[in-house]
C-alpha cells in the first residue's frame, strides 16, 4: 500500500470518526432525542421520587480532569448518616464541561470537547429518593490508558471491603433532595487525605447551563441548580 493511499484513507477514518463523535445538525433527529430523552428523565424521576446529577472533578499540574466515579449518599438522622435506610450510589454525569470550559460555537462533541447532547444528560441524573443525604464514601479515576494505570482517588470509608465504617467527608459534603425534584449539584471536588477527605462543590458553569438549556430546553425550566453544602 503506497504511503499517498495510507494517509488518505486515515484521513478518512479520523474525519468520519469525528464526524460520528459530533453528530449532525438534521432538525428532525435533534427533535427526537429530546424528545426521548425528556421521557427518560420522567420516568427515572418516577422511580425514586427524584434525580440527582453530579460531576466529579479533580485538578492538577496539567489543570482540571474530568474524574470518572461516583460518590455514596446515606440520608441523615439526627445529624448522623443513617446506617438502617437504603444507600445511594450516585455515578458522575457521562459529559460535561468542566468549570472553566467555554460552550462550544457549533455543541459538536469533539476529542477536545465533552459536550453533552439531551440523551446523554437524560442517562446522567440518578434517581434518588427524597432526604436529606451526606456523602459518606466518593472514588474517581483518570487518566487511564494502555500506558498508565492513571490516577486514582478514594475518600472515606463506607465500602464493600474490610475496614469499612459509616462518616460524613468533611466539607460541603451533603445536600437536600425535595419530592419531584431534579437536582443538578455542579460540581465536587476531593481534597485532602483518604482518612481525613474534605469535599470543594460550586455549581454547574454558566457555560455547562447554556449547553443544558441548548438541549433539553422542556426540562431544563424544571432543573435545580445547586451545590452540596456543609
């Protein structure tokens, strides 16, 4: 195979692949995936009474990393986590813009840009029952790839392993979830040690709004935004 023909037809796999991680701009394709992703968000919400949606983030020398994870919630008692109620696992959304990301002109998702569509958002909130909730274990990893283990993060001890123990992460680690609503919490942050963890939140970017609203426009009227507080 000559190398002109070689590079031609990677050109063409790099620019379809891109193209598919974009989509296309047909009106009638958009339509119905918010469409389908607006019935997801009801019907999830249905099954616990709400929804939560959160992202993990976390920084370092290269800047912020989207940190893939999830954190658990137990609802609170009395000031304490409450050990006999069902616990919550709260997954991070699938894409987001971190918080300094501006909104992509054309909301292509690239291999730079993690953009999110109305289906992705729709997979991204939890249902969660109402309560009032306090994270009391979060894991995240990133970087991940065939050169490197990546990095990863734990906070807490409430696990499925040895050792295990129920206690709030110190910081902004809890959060109130009214009946019927859907919640998006922004953003949190692990800092400190494994066995003295602090949680940093903020809420979701006004740039992460816009793409929200972009998007899901029939749900986003309904969002609460907010942040887990101390």
């Amino acid at each position: 195979m000559s190398a002109k023909l070689f590079a031609t037809i990677a050109l063409g796999l790099v620019t379809s692949l891109l193209a598919g991680c974009a989509g296309g701009h047909d009106p009638a394709k958009a339509a119905a995936e918010h469409s389908a992703a607006v019935a997801q968000i009801a019907s999830k919400k249905s099954q616990k009474g709400a929804l939560l949606l959160v992202r993990i983030v976390d920084g370092n020398l290269m800047g912020d990393q989207y940190c893939s994870g999830h954190i658990r919630l137990r609802r609170m008692d009395n000031g304490k986590p409450d050990k006999n109620t069902p616990l919550e696992d709260i997954y991070s959304a699938e894409r987001w813009l971190l918080p300094n990301e501006k909104k992509p002109k054309d909301m292509q998702a690239t291999f730079l840009y993690r953009v999110a569509n109305a289906s992705s958002y729709a997979q991204s909130f939890r249902s969660i029952a109402p309560g009032r909730y306090a994270i009391t274990y979060a894991d995240c990893q990133y970087g991940i790839s065939q050169f490197s283990n990546g990095v990863k993060i734990e906070a807490g001890g409430d696990h499925n392993f040895l050792f295990s123990y129920v206690s709030p992460l110190g910081g902004a680690s809890t959060i109130t979830i009214g009946a019927g609503q859907i919640v998006d919490a922004g953003y949190i942050r692990l800092v400190g040690r494994r066995s003295n963890p602090i949680v940093v939140a903020s809420e979701a970017s006004a740039a992460e709004r816009e793409v929200m609203k972009e998007v899901l426009p029939e749900a986003y009227t309904s969002i609460t935004f907010t942040q887990f507080t101390p």
